[in-house]
C-alpha cells in the first residue's frame, strides 16, 4: 500500500515513514500549495487542509495539525504554534511563565486521513 504524506517538514514526514515501515505501508511525501486557515481549533485546520489537498493531489494522503496548549499560559499558543515559534523563542515562552505554578503543557495531535 502506498500513502501520500502532505507535508513540508522533513522530520514529521521521516517520522511517519519510521512508523508505518512497520506495517509494511510505503510513504510518500507530497507537497501542496494550501494557505493554512486560521482557527482556534487545530482539528479544524486539520481537516480543512486535508480536504483541499486532495481535491489538488486527487490521491488518498495524510495531514497532521499540532498544537501546544500551556496551562499557565491559558492555553496559549494553542493552534498558533507554528506562528508564535517564528516570533518567540523557548526562553521567551519561559519567562512568560516566571512565578507560576502549573507549567504544565498540553499538546494535541491531529493527523486526518481522506481518500
């Protein structure tokens, strides 16, 4: 079985092969040209991309969407991630962070599958 991968990022595309070598399934990654919308849930996103990449590839294909949700932080960046990294670094988000207690963070996965 062969599966498009549609992403630009090296590692999640050779992250995915790794796993699915294992079940004997081929990867193949594939990029699309699709403004990524703006929404306050990453699924959405998700879903939105994975549709409008199909109807260019016209192939079964997978996307992913993550985002990190910091408890501190009210859930900040949240599906905003991939923005608030080209403007912040790790140690800015930490400091945000100075005197609170529950630093703690939540990160969600989604990887939609369409054919």
């Amino acid at each position: 079985m062969k599966l498009n991968i549609n992403t630009g990022n090296k590692l999640k595309f050779e992250i995915g092969l790794t796993v699915l070598a294992k079940y004997g399934i081929e990867a193949i990654q594939i990029e699309t040209d699709i403004p990524e919308i703006q929404s306050s849930s990453s699924k959405e996103i998700c879903e939105y991309s994975a549709l409008q990449a199909f109807r260019e590839v016209r192939e079964p294909l997978v996307v992913t969407d993550a985002e990190y949700s910091i408890n501190a932080l009210k859930g900040f960046p949240g599906p905003y991630a991939k923005y608030i990294n080209q403007w912040l670094s790790a140690d800015d988000i930490l400091k945000m962070m100075d005197n609170k207690e529950d630093r703690s963070v939540k990160i969600t996965e989604h990887l939609c599958y369409i054919q």
